[in-house]
C-alpha cells in the first residue's frame, strides 16, 4: 500500500489560519491502513483545528468526513454538493487524492494533510517500511523477491557495495544491506549462480524518468 | 589463458603490470575550491614516484575540483592519471561524455565506482542518480573501448582506449561474498583492482588465497591498498567510525606504544613493512598508496618498500 505520515499540525494551521470554514477529508484506503489519513485521523485533526481556532478566538467552522477512495472519481463526487459550503479542503489521502481533489473542484484550495512517503507494508502495529519504487519493470524474479532499487541505498543492480558491515547499509545501522538480504535469500533457494552473472543497464524509461506514465488495460482478446 | 588484459590500451600502468612488474599508484585529492595549483603541488611530489596517480571524484560525497579537470592538469605536467569516476553524481549520458572527454585528452585509465552515499558528504540534501552501478560503468566503459559503441549503440569514429580498473574491500560484509564480487566486476570487464586500505593482514591473505585459487589474479591485476597511519588518533578513527575499514587492535597497540611524536614514523615504517610482506603474496600485483593528505610521505614509503626508481616504459 501507499504509506503516507500526517504533516506537523502547525503546518496545516500555518495553511488555514485566516479561513472561514475548513473540510477534513480523509480517505479510506491506503492511509487508513497506516493510520496516517483515515476517518479516526480526521476527526483527530478537526478537533485539533477547532482547539486552535477557539483558542485564537475565531468562529471558522471545521468539519471532517472519510471517502472511499480519493482516487476513484465516484467517490470524490459525494463531495459535489457540499463542497460549497467550505473555502478549502484538507485532503488526508496521498498526493493522487489531494490531485484529483483539486483537479475536480478547480475553484477550492485543496491542502495535503499528509506527507506520502512510499509504497510499503505494515512491519507491526505502527511500523511501515518500504518495499518498491514502481519502477515500472520488475525484477523481482531475479532478485531472490527482493528489491534492490527499493532496498539498496543506492540502487544498484550488482551489490553489495563496499559499505556494507554486518548486514546494515552504510547510511544507517538502523537500515539493512538489500544486497545482504538479497544474497542470503538467492543462497536459500540454491541461486547462487544468478549472484555472479553481472547485471545488464536497467532500462529506466518505465520509471519516473520518462515522464508522467498511463497504463490503458489492453482488451482481453480470449 | 583467458585475461582480461589481452585488451591492450596506451596506459603505461597496464604495460608495467603486463611485464610483470609491480604497478605503483598513489592518489591525489583535488581541493575543495577552483585553486588548480593545488593539484599540481601535489602531483609533483608523487609523480616521480608513481605510475600513475588516482584522481579522486567528490570522495566521500564532498563537493571537491572535478576529477576530470584535475587529471587533465596532470595529463599535461607529464604525468600519468587515473580517473575515478563515481555513478552517484551522473547519469550514462553526463559520464559517457566525460569519458569521451578524457580520452580526448590523452587520459587512459579509470577506476570504476560506485561512491559513497551523499549523506556521508557535504550536500546530504542532495538527490543522487546511480543510474549505472560501478559494474555497469565496468560494462560501458569495455563496451566503449571494445566495441567502438556508447550504450546506446551509436558506433564511434574514434573509441576511448581505457585501461578499466574498479575497486574492491576485501573487508566488507558478507566476507564469503567478496570473492564471487571481485568475478563478477572482473567479470563485467575490470582489468586492474585497487582494494581498500590493509591493515588486517590475515583476512586480506585469506581473500587473496580466495582470488587465486579462482584464478582471478590471472584475469586482472590487484593492487594492494596502502593508507599509512599519521596518529595513533588516525588510527581509531579508521577502526571506528570510516565503513567497510578493519583496523585491527595491534595495529591500535603498536600506534599506542610509541610517544606521540614518534607515531607519524611508526605509521611509515608499518606500512613499509607491510608492503614487504605483501610483495610475497601470490596475486599482488602492485601497490596502491592513499596517503590522505600526507602526500609528501609517498617518496619514502616507494623508495623504503625497494619499488623505486619506477620502470619506464617507452
């Protein structure tokens, strides 16, 4: 899933101090999951909001409510007829949410509540890491299912580098060396062989690097 | 026999190993503003006594005079220059035109790298771009050579002729997989290997046996990585706190046991002796002598190991 963290509450006040009236929006999926952006962080946050603006003797109305999905237009249109009612809109879903958000009510400001990190998984209650950088080409297949773009500080796609020491990557003892774990798993599975067969330039175009992508489901011919 | 130094380049450090002499390199980094002086100040007291001198890039991920200026600075005293070459800064389009560069200049040889992480370095805000991995600049720059092809395929008129070298640590972790990643850079096209600094003498002699039971010291030449201790401070700095480094506690003792102002001569004298005792090694091929900052020790250190005067090579 996505994962995204909740933005510090003085940069979203910093965003809405001289508003009227402020929507909460969170959003039930991804950052519901990693408790950054659901219904239960939206009314956490509203109430927040309110806190402040009563305390800066101001009578801006603040409320909260959770789509579906932020990025699936039936959902965001439930928004359609109340969206008036606010000057701008708080959106709790990752940055796809806050864009379609605000590519659907052009005359809102739409804020993001959240910062979205990255496309990972739940280690235990509150702890989320990361496992992919949708490059856009797997090759997990080769890599033992581990991925070094995400997991290697460097990216590299012929590890380990000189830098690691006892599992752990050079940047942090907190973090641990993709290629250890890469290696360690291609030894389980009696792949060894794959280790040592240097791997060709990837082919970055289907990564960010070419550009903004699109995917249009190709027709099932059967 | 199956060598990658059948590939022959004008590098005068591929033509010393090749005869079967020991290759001498030392390195030189370049300062961290536009004073090229520097540069020269300090090929000149190296470069008699060197085949070549590395020229490092951005090391440790500082901002620094670019490689690729300074080795041409030393191309023309006479000298002759190794570019490092890191995939951290460039992109195959940026490097590939420096290496087309290079050549230009009459610059042949390389040392291929990954480089270390920009957060150990002076811009930690810094987006990095490892679009190549150090095997993969491996790769390019033999395709280049051998091929006459940039990665793209386009064919050249005229191909840079590099003697392609990459580093490697014997030291790191997992220490089983050192071996089988030396094959693999060896494998992708190196023809020279400069490893990390040596101070634990046995694990180096293990990988080294590791490498020749392998036959790798037959497909590319290793050299030795030589950092002589300054201090007795230098030298738990090393042990403690730069990655991928095994200094072990004797080295720590024997700069422990003698007076502060002898430890600088201590540090030359075990690295003399050091050196010695790899020349014996099966495999070692040359020596690499980092003298960071301590450059003026490097006269001494190559006339104290008995590797000067230096082969000349017409």
């Amino acid at each position: 899933m996505i994962i995204a963290k909740p933005k510090p509450i003085e940069e979203i006040i910093d965003l809405v101090k001289d508003l009227k009236s402020v929507l909460v929006a969170g959003c039930d999926g991804c950052v519901t999951v990693c408790e950054a952006g659901g219904m239960k962080e939206a009314q956490v946050l509203a109430s927040a909001l309110r806190m402040y603006f009563r305390q800066q003797g101001k009578d801006t109305k603040v409320e909260e409510t959770s789509l579906t999905r932020q990025c699936d237009r039936p959902y965001i249109a439930q928004l359609d007829d109340k969206i008036e009612k606010y000057d701008a809109v708080v959106s709790l879903a990752c940055g796809a949410g806050v864009q379609f958000l605000a590519e659907r009510f052009t005359k809102k400001p739409i804020f993001p509540g959240v910062n979205t990190c990255f496309i990972g998984v739940t280690e235990e209650k509150g702890e989320w890491t990361e496992r992919c950088q949708a490059c856009g080409d797997c090759i997990l297949a080769t890599t033992g299912g581990i991925c070094p773009i995400a997991r290697c500080s460097k990216r590299m796609s012929n590890g380990p580098c000189g830098g690691s020491s006892s599992g752990k990557c050079e940047i942090s003892k907190e973090t641990a060396c993709g290629w250890h774990l890469i290696y360690e798993r291609l030894k389980e599975l009696g792949q060894l062989d794959r280790f040592e067969k240097p791997n060709d330039p990837k082919n970055w175009a289907t990564s960010r690097d070419g550009g903004p992508r699109k995917i249009i489901k190709e027709v099932s011919q059967a | 026999m199956s060598t990658n130094n059948t590939s022959k380049t004008p590098s005068k450090l591929q033509k010393i190993m090749d005869a079967g002499d020991f290759g001498v390199t030392s390195e030189c980094g370049p300062p961290r503003g536009a004073d090229g002086k520097i540069v020269e100040e300090k090929a000149n007291l190296i470069g008699d006594y060197v085949d070549a001198i590395n020229v490092t890039d951005n090391q440790t991920a500082v901002v620094r005079l670019s490689s690729l200026a300074a080795c041409i600075r030393i191309k023309q005293m006479g000298y002759e220059p190794i570019l490092q070459m890191v995939t951290r800064d460039r992109n195959r389009i940026g490097m590939q035109a420096d290496i087309l560069g290079a050549a230009s200049f009459g610059i042949h040889n390389m040392l291929c790298l990954t480089g270390d992480h920009q957060s150990f370095g002076d811009h930690p805000n810094a987006a990095n771009v490892f679009d190549l991995d150090s095997t993969q600049l491996i790769q390019t720059v033999k395709m280049m050579r051998d091929e006459k092809k940039l990665l793209s395929g386009f064919e050249m008129k005229v191909a840079p002729e590099m003697f392609i070298g990459c580093a490697a640590n014997p030291f790191a972790d997992p220490f089983e997989i050192r071996v089988s990643r030396l094959a693999k850079k060896i494998a992708a096209g190196a023809q020279f290997i400069q490893t990390q600094c040596i101070y634990n003498m046995d694990k180096f002699k293990e990988w080294m046996k590791g490498v020749v039971d392998r036959g790798l010291h037959e497909k590319a030449h290793i050299m030795a990585g030589m950092t002589p201790m300054k201090s007795l401070g230098m030298a738990k700095y090393m042990k403690n706190k730069v990655p991928g480094m095994d200094v072990p506690e004797s080295v720590i003792e024997r700069m422990a046991g003698v007076p502060k102002d002898k430890q600088a001569e201590e540090g030359i004298k075990m690295c003399i002796e050091q050196i010695q005792e790899l020349k014996e090694v099966e495999g070692v091929r040359g020596f690499h002598i980092m003298a960071i900052e301590w450059e003026e020790k490097v006269p001494e250190i190559v006339k104290g190991s008995g590797l000067y005067p230096r082969p000349k090579i017409d």
